[in-house]
C-alpha cells in the first residue's frame, strides 16, 4: 500500500511501513508492553483536505483539531500513557 496515492510527496527510502491500527490495537499494544493509557484520540482528519485549500485555513483546522479532538476518525491515532509501576 502506497503511503501517498496521490504522488505529492517524494517516495520514502526503501520502501514504506503503514500499520493499521484502530483506537482498541493500540491501546492493547500499549498496555501488553507496560503502559497505561490515559488518553485515546486521533487527529488529521479534516486538516489536511483544508491545508490544500488555503494554508491559513489548513493552520486553523489543524488548531480546531487539536482543541476539539476528532475522537477517534482521523487519520493519525495518538495515546497520551504513563509508565505502570
């Protein structure tokens, strides 16, 4: 799977890696190596379509995302985790 289908960005050295992920996967990988998950959210989910549109409307989409969240619909999945003693 081709990391941008579009070919607007250069091609990655040897190749590309794409996980797939949804919010549970990832907080199941966090917790099986010692982490506790505090947070689950996402980001990218309209940001990018604006930027293409105008770089100020990208920056403030990209600002509403970060206040607001996107729950769990964008393209790039985050987890905010703490150490488990």
């Amino acid at each position: 799977m081709a990391l941008d289908t579009s070919r607007l960005a250069p091609p990655l050295t040897k190749g590309q890696n794409v996980s797939r992920y949804d919010s549970d996967a990832l907080a199941r990988a966090a917790e099986t190596t010692g982490w506790r998950v505090l947070r689950l959210g996402s980001f990218n989910l309209f940001a990018p379509f604006a930027g293409i549109v105008s770089r100020t409307v990208g920056t403030w989409a990209t600002g509403v995302e970060a206040r607001r969240g996107t729950g769990h619909a964008g393209a790039l999945l985050y987890a905010v985790c703490e150490a488990t003693p």
